[in-house]
C-alpha cells in the first residue's frame, strides 16, 4: 500500500472517532496540507461526520474547493442539507449536479425524495420521479419506498398506492410506509386491509408497523381487531417499548377501554411524552377529570416536560367537569411556567369552558385579545354557549363572524334560527332562512359514525343509504317511530333531536325475531343494546344519537303504597288486631306471586349470555394464593403485568405468557393461576369490605323508620281536624320530601361551593360525603331518643298506661327525626351506591352493587337482632325490660340511646377504614 493510500486510510479512521466540531477542523487542515482533500472518497465522509453537527456550512466550503467533486460527494451534500433542515439547498445542488453532467444513483433519489416532501414541492418531485424512471431506478425497493412515504404526505393516497402496487418487490418498510401513508390521510381501514395483504405476502412487522396499525384502529374504534393486535404482539416476542405502548394507551382509551389504558400506562416502565399525553386525554375524555390534572402534575413530578397536546388534554378536562377556575389557573400556566404560546386549540378549550358556565362577556372579550386569528371552531363554542344561555346578542356577533368564515355551513344559520324561534321572534328567523335561500346555503349533515359488530367496522352517515342493510334498518326505525308515538311522545320544537323512549331496544328486538336473518335488524340492535357489553360508537361531531326517557316502574310505581298505606294499614291493623303469624304470611304470598309473574315474563325478557360470577373470579384468586404461597415472585415485574387470556382472543387458541406468579409452564386451571388483572380487581373488594362493614349499623339506623319511628306515632294525636286522622306511616313520605329537597340543594350550592375550595368535581370525596351521613345518623337517634321522652313524660303526666291510649302529643313531635333521616339518606345513601359502583372494577360492577343492596339487608337482620336482644336483656333480674308491646309503658328512649352510642362507635371506626382505603389507593 503506497504512503498516500495509508494516509487516506488513517484519516478517515480518525474521522470516524471524531466528537467534536475542532478535531474535525484539524484533521480538514491535515488534508488540505497533504492535498487529500481532493479525494472524494475522503470527502465523503468528510461531509457525512460534518453533517452529524450540523455545520453545511463547514461542508458547503470544503466542497467548492473540490474541483471534480463526484455523485459520492454530491449524495453526502444532499444528505446533509437534508438532515440540517435545508431542502432547499438540496434541491439546489442536485440541480448542480445535473449541470455538471453527473449522473445520480440510487442512493440520490431518497434524500431528494424527502427534501420535497420537506417544501411540499410537488412539481420538482414529478420531476425527480421521471428522473427515477429514465435511469432505471423504478425497480429498487428503497427509492419507490421514498415515492410512496412522499405522495402521501402530500395528500396524493393514490398516486401512493400505485407507486406501491408497481413495485416488483417490497419489504417491511416498503409496507410500513404504505399502511402509514393511509392512516396519515385517514383511510383507517384501507390500512388494516394493507396490513392483511402484508400478512398474506409472509411479511413479518416490525415495531414501527404494529404501531401504525393500532393507531388505525385507535380511530376506527375497532377494539375487537386491536385486542388481537395486542395479542399477536405478546404472541411473536415484540418488545412492549415506548412506540408501541404509547400506541396501546391511546387504542385503549380511544375504543372506550379506559381500565385497559391505564393498566398499559402503569405497565411500561419508560415513558415518553407521547404515553403521558394518551394517558391524559383517554380520562379527560372518559370524564375523569380530577384524574387527568392528578396525572399531569405527577407528569410534573417525573420532570417530563408538557406540549402543547398536553394542554388541550388537560383544559378539555376542566371544561368537560365545569373547572373554570382549575381552567384559568391552566390556561395561564402555560406561558408562565412552560413557555407554551396558547394556540387555536387551547383558545377553543377556554372559551367552551367559559361558554358553558355562563361566562359569555369573558369567552367574548377572550377571543378579542387573541394573539391569533380566531377561527370558526372558537366562534362555534361561543355561539353554543349563546345557544344553552339564550343570548341573542352575542350570538349574532358570534353567527355574523361564522358566517365570513364558512359561509356555506347551514348549521350556524340553523342555529340562530332556531334561537329566534323560541323567543318568539319568528320576523328574524325568517329573514335568516331567506339569507340562507338568497346565498344558496342548503341543510347538510356533515357528521358521520362508526360501529363494530362481530369484527366488521360500519360506517355510516345521516339520511345514508350506501349501506347494503340500509332498507332493512329505515324499516325498523320507521317502526320504532310509531310505537313511539303510540307511547305518547311528541317532539320537542326547542329540541330538534328528541329523546326516545325505553322500550326502544324491546321494539327492535322484537322485529329482529321476525327477521333473525337480516343484517340491518343485528346492526340496530348492536347500536342499542345495553353499554356492558362494550359496544362503542365514535362520533366526528356528537356522542349519543338516541336518548332515552324512563317509564314509569320500579320502586317508583310500588314503594310509596308499601311504605305509607302498607306499613299503617296492614302493618298495624293485621299485625296487632289479627295476628303476626297473618301479617307476615299475606306478604309472603305477595312474593310468591311476584316470582311466578317473574318467571313466566322470563322468555319476553332481553337475555344477555351469562358472564363469570365474580365471586367465582375472587375465589379462583384466593385459591390459588393459598396453594402458590410460597412460590418466588419472579425478578422481571412485566410477568406480572399480563390481562386475562380472554382479554384477547377466545376459546379455542393458546397464548404462551407469562402468568401470575411468573409460572410460564404446566397446569393452566383459574384454580392454580390468575392473571394480574384478576387479582387486582379481588384486592379492591376486598379493601372495600371494611367501609362495607361500616355501612351495617347506618342501615340498622335507617330501618327505624318503617319500624319504631312508625309505633311511636300510633299513640300520639294523629288528628287533623275533626273528621280525619293521619296514618303514622304517612310520616315516612317526609324522609322522601326530605331526601330530594336536600339533594337538590347539595347539588345545586354545597357542591361548586365545596368544589372552590377543594377543587374535586363533586366537591368532596364520597368517602367523607358517606362519614358526614353517619354523623347525621347519630343526631337522628338523639333527636327521636329527646321526641321519646316528651312523649313519655307527657303520658305520665296524664297517666297513660294503656296499650293503644293516645297520647295527647301531637304526631308532629316526630317530624324533625323524619327530617333529619331524608337528609342524612342524601349523605349516606347516594354516597353508598356511587362508591361501591364507581370504585368497583369493570368486570365487578354488578358486586360492587350488591354491596349495596346487601347492606340495606343486612341492617334490617341487624335491627331485629339488636332489639331482641336489648330486649332480652333488659328483662333480666325481674325487670320490665325496654322493649314492650305496650309503646307507653316501654323506653324506646334509652333503646334510641344505644342506639346512636353504637352510630358514634361505628362513626370512628368507619374513620378508621376510611383511612385505610384511602392510603392504600393513594
């Protein structure tokens, strides 16, 4: 090897270790000096080292000081300008290029593709495409990948497309590029049918590919086809890193299944921005707003720096739950602590907010000391709001902006006629409507909706009749909408769409038997059948086109005739005058016939297939903790992150993951391993039985009132006039009256009053709405133990010793126990059954019910024992005893007495669960 040659060699291997700009200005001047510096090969990697510091300057100067530069040199310059940001330059010195009569390879066409794509430069890419042509490059897989990836981000899908079907061959990134390019121009399902054909052609994807497919699916709302995704990602060993996890969150939250985001979230160990932003938006966007802004500041905590995108996730979320100071204090942080300038979307979010609570001078007055141009998204929230609060003022300004922007949208126009319209203003409508005419503005309906059933995503838009089941499905809403009628709706002017009435679900279904075969009748069933079972429709503009009215039935129809005509007439007259034995045998008839009206409606019935109980599910978990005791917990904490088998796929295939207890082989009965998931959702029952127990006593208080409350006012002045008595048990109608007025008044000013100072959306936490209701309780029973021992005093007074002699004490004396129990039913009661629905996982929602009910139960049982045995008691040594048949010669005093030391007791120990619950959550 000649000197020269070793030379060049031994330069271009210190090339390669070079860190910094000067040791690449020194050996610059070592080539200069020993003349290589005319070697293009030697420039070559010259140029690509400078480019890696972005100094084309450097670069530009090195090569005019070449006097016969090669397409080597040439593709490294544009390389560079390209990877610098400077297309421009490019495309400049590839015109060069060709002045000097060199001919591009190959390796030119890529870079030149992309610093199109970089100035949107489509004529001068037609052209380099023709280039590709003439010298024969159309069949190298790399530079039709680069056409590919650049006709669609141009918006050109098809010239895309046949870009693609030409190519002789294609690899992974060829077929990444593609499915990517659909997905980018929102042809979502043309990406999973590429994504099929890839599959069929025995092409393998990579990270980048499965990624791009969940984010199809993400948008389609296919979350059927994204479980499988997932699952054949677990399935071929892909590594569950930042690309596609963040993906998953965002399917996840997007296809409605927010626990299964979240378990995604927790489950990745690194994080990237784009994971936190999905995270954010899926509970801003679920309605868990106190959630999101929980999870962005511990975003803040982590030190991940928020965006823009973050910003919209997290003023959507105040708006969504009414924040409006939470908003402001957002909104204002982000230029001054994130140096984020608010753009269109953030203005949008704040004046929506503003918009919907009333604030329409403030959202007016937002949008004119915008920095930016406003839009007719931020004018749209503004005319709404004018809409929901009936100002006709703002809104013309709002519609008179609207009108500039898009002159051709019928809504807004619509809009403000109808606002005219229902104060009467019918001269304004008109000229409006004529405006519309004169301009040839014509009602259109823009909005469009996706639904999945059985794996196969429909699409479908108003008045459509594209879809192949389209007669099928008119036929049936043309039904639907006379058995409305003949219920008795009639359509509200004020609100265009209407509400629909319950049993829409039963009419459809009905017709669905009489033509099982049809597919239009399955796709209007799936669209209304119930929300457990996960059907999702995405909406481009509105959630929800069906709105259900509820029939009178129920408890409704039923609890005021047992609570008030029962417990007097049959409970008093039967029970005392005729027998118990009587009084409990005609209620037990009663039941029997409710059953057998039960079981012969059955068949009419909408059935669902029977799920899993969950107690067989927190069975199998106990079980197999028990019998696993002392297995190791494995060292990688991802084998214990994995969702239930059939969280992917069903019956029938086998899914080689790791399992609980990080056991990858041998026995696979529930009985022996449980997924995570699984386990999780046992351990929050069963952290919630404490405040479970906690509830018994508070139901034991509320059964007093159907019980003694109702006796003590059978001795007491029940006369209201000469001619007529109050039935005692007409009092329990005051616990009703009660319970909805202070529910009213909670809802209406202790909540935003509460939620000021403590920022939560319900203002404060169910667990201390739940312990404000049991401290009632124990009042209530002082109350009725003091209303007693008047009663009682008075009947000494007067020497009422007899089994039925009234008291001369007016029945009203009982009116403030009654009260106080309706008040503490709105605390206790609605806390109850929201707290054990709400904290309940998804597959246990129904337990997590029960709960509930089994409590009010249980307190029932625990009333009679608790006075059976103070009764027993209280007898014992000859004594009288508390609890007699005679209400005048009993002390139901001392009774409520213990009574309310027992709710102050199991006050402080609710305080301790409570506690409990609440340090382990957090």
């Amino acid at each position: 090897m000649s000197s020269n040659c070793y030379s060049i060699q031994t330069i271009v291997n210190h090339l390669k270790h070079c860190t910094k700009l000067k040791q690449l200005q020194s050996m610059y001047a070592v080539m200069v000096k020993t003349n290589t510096n005319q070697d293009c090969y030697l420039m070559n990697q010259f140029i690509s080292a400078l480019s890696t510091f972005n100094r084309m300057d450097c670069a530009v100067l090195a090569y005019t000081q070449m006097e016969n530069p090669n397409v080597f040199v040439y593709n490294a310059m544009i390389k560079g300008f390209v990877q610098s940001c400077q297309p421009v330059q490019a495309l400049e010195l590839y015109v060069q290029m060709l002045r000097a009569n060199v001919s591009p390879t190959s390796y030119t066409f890529p870079s030149l593709i992309k610093a199109c794509g970089l100035v949107s430069q489509l004529r001068f890419a037609e052209a380099v495409h023709g280039h590709v042509w003439r010298n024969g490059f159309d069949s190298h897989v790399f530079v039709q990948t680069s056409l590919v990836d650049f006709y669609s981000s141009m918006g050109r899908i098809e010239e895309s497309v046949r870009v693609f079907d030409e190519m002789p061959e294609r690899d992974v990134f060829a077929w990444t590029t593609m499915i990517s390019g659909l997905v980018r121009n929102k042809r979502f399902r043309e990406a999973l049918g590429v994504f099929n054909e890839m599959a069929k052609h025995g092409i393998g994807p990579d990270e980048v590919t499965m990624a791009t497919v969940i984010s199809a699916c993400a948008h389609l709302g296919a979350l059927d086809l994204g479980k499988e995704i997932h699952y054949y990602i677990m399935q071929h060993g892909f590594n569950l890193d930042v690309y596609i996890g963040s993906a998953l969150i965002d399917m996840y939250a997007k296809c409605g299944s927010l626990d299964r985001s979240l378990l995604m979230f927790f489950k990745l160990r690194e994080k990237n921005l784009f994971c936190w932003n999905s995270v954010i938006e899926g509970l801003a966007v679920h309605g868990y707003a106190e959630e999101a802004l929980a999870m962005f500041d511990k975003m803040e905590r982590e030190k991940i720096k928020p965006n823009g995108v973050t910003f919209v996730s997290v003023l959507s979320a105040c708006n969504h739950a009414g924040l409006i100071e939470e908003g402001r204090k957002r909104f204002a942080s982000m230029t001054r602590d994130h140096s984020i300038p608010p753009g269109v979307e953030h203005y949008g979010c704040m004046v929506d907010l503003l918009s919907k609570a009333g604030l329409l001078e403030e959202a007016l007055q937002l949008i004119r000391t915008m920095k930016l141009e406003p839009n007719a998204v931020i004018w749209g929230a503004l005319l709404s709001g004018c809409k929901l609060h009936r100002n006709l003022e703002i809104a013309q300004v709002a519609a008179n902006k609207l009108m500039v922007l898009e002159p051709g949208n019928s809504g807004y126009y619509t809009l403000l006629v109808n606002m005219n319209a229902e104060v009467n203003r019918w001269g304004e409508a008109a000229k409006i409507r004529l405006t519309m005419k004169e301009q040839g503005v014509e009602k259109r309906c823009p909005g469009s909706s996706w639904i999945e059933m059985e794996s196969q995503v429909h699409q479908f838009a108003a008045s459509d009749k594209s879809h192949a089941a389209s007669d099928g499905i008119y036929l049936l809403l043309a039904e639907l909408n006379g058995q409305m009628k003949l219920a008795g709706y009639v359509k509200q002017r004020q609100w265009s769409r209407g509400v629909v009435q319950s049993h829409m679900k039963r009419i459809v279904e009905n017709s669905v038997q009489k033509c099982r075969d049809d597919s239009g009748s399955r796709i209007l069933l799936v669209a209304l059948r119930d929300e457990a079972t996960e059907t999702r429709v995405t909406k481009d503009i509105f959630y929800g086109a069906l709105y259900i009215i509820a029939l009178a039935a129920g408890s409704g129809g039923t609890k005021p005739n047992i609570s008030t005509m029962g417990a007097d007439q049959f409970d008093v007259y039967i029970q005392d005058n005729v027998g118990w034995t009587l009084g409990y045998a005609l209620p037990t008839l009663g039941l029997a016939v409710s059953i057998i009206v039960f079981l012969v409606g059955t068949p009419f019935y909408r059935h669902k297939l029977p799920a899993e109980s969950p107690l067989t599910r927190m069975a199998q978990v106990l079980v197999a903790a028990v019998k696993k005791w002392k297995v190791p917990v494995p060292d990688d904490p991802k084998q214990l992150h994995e969702l239930s088998l059939d969280e992917y796929i069903g019956s029938g295939k086998e899914l080689t993951i790791p399992l609980l207890l990080g056991v990858e082989s041998g026995s696979r009965s529930p009985w022996m391993l449980c997924p995570v998931t699984q386990v999780e959702e046992t351990k929050q029952m069963i952290k919630m039985l404490p405040v479970w127990a906690a509830t018994f006593i508070p139901s034991t208080i509320l059964a007093q009132v159907h019980t003694l409350f109702i006796k003590q006012g059978t001795v007491l002045d029940r006369s209201m006039g000469p001619h007529f008595e109050i039935p005692p048990a007409c009092l329990t109608a005051f616990v009703t009256i009660s319970m909805l007025t202070s529910l009213a008044i909670y809802d209406r000013y202790f909540v935003p009053m509460a939620r000021h100072y403590t920022k939560r959306p319900r203002g404060i936490t169910l667990l201390q709405r739940m312990g404000i209701g049991f401290m009632l309780h124990v009042i209530v029973m002082i109350t009725a133990c003091l209303a007693e021992r008047k009663r009682l005093s008075v009947a000494r007074e007067h020497n009422i010793i007899g089994k039925n002699e009234v008291v001369p004490l007016g029945i009203f004396i009982l009116l403030p126990q009654f009260v106080l129990m309706g008040v503490a039913d709105n605390f206790v009661e609605a806390a109850k059954i929201e707290f054990f629905y709400d904290h309940s996982p998804e597959g246990m929602k129904s337990l997590g019910t029960s709960y509930f009910t089994s409590s009010l139960g249980i307190g029932n049982f625990l009333s009679s024992f608790i006075l059976s045995t103070v009764s027993k008691i209280t007898k014992k040594h000859g004594h009288k005893g508390w609890i007699l048949d005679n209400p005048n010669l009993s002390h139901l005093d001392y009774y409520y007495a213990v009574l309310a030391i027992l709710s102050f007791l199991n006050f402080l120990l609710y305080l301790v669960a409570a506690n409990f619950l609440f340090i382990t959550w957090t």
